[in-house]
C-alpha cells in the first residue's frame, strides 16, 4: 500500500521552515523549492520533499566553516 503525501499550502510550507510565507513565493518564483506544484492558482508543497530538501541544507550548512 503506497504511502499518502503529506501536502501543505504556502502557509504551512512557512510554517515548518519558518520563515515568512512571503520568502516562500520567492523560493517559488526563483524554483528554488523542491516538491512544489500549482492546484489551480493556490500552490501546494509536498512536506516529504520539503524535509528532505531542510535536511540536506542544514547538513552542508553546518559543514561550512561558518564563523
């Protein structure tokens, strides 16, 4: 039995990242959101693809040598 998609609207997206949900149309007017599509006019993320997207980014983020 395949796995149901956990989907989330733009709020939610900004939520679980938190960021404000306007970063969030920037992120998908530049196509830089993995897991995003369009239902109509309203955008939809796939909350998989978003944690696996924050995941690796926070990996290569704390393997900078950030000061």
């Amino acid at each position: 039995m395949p796995q149901e998609r956990k989907i989330v609207s733009v709020r939610g997206a900004a939520e679980f990242l938190r960021i404000h949900p306007s970063t969030v149309y920037r992120m998908l007017k530049r196509h830089k959101l993995p897991g995003a599509f369009r239902v109509g006019q309203a955008w939809r993320v796939d909350l998989d693809e978003l944690n696996r997207f924050f995941k690796t980014f926070a990996t290569v983020y704390a393997s900078c040598d950030a000061i």
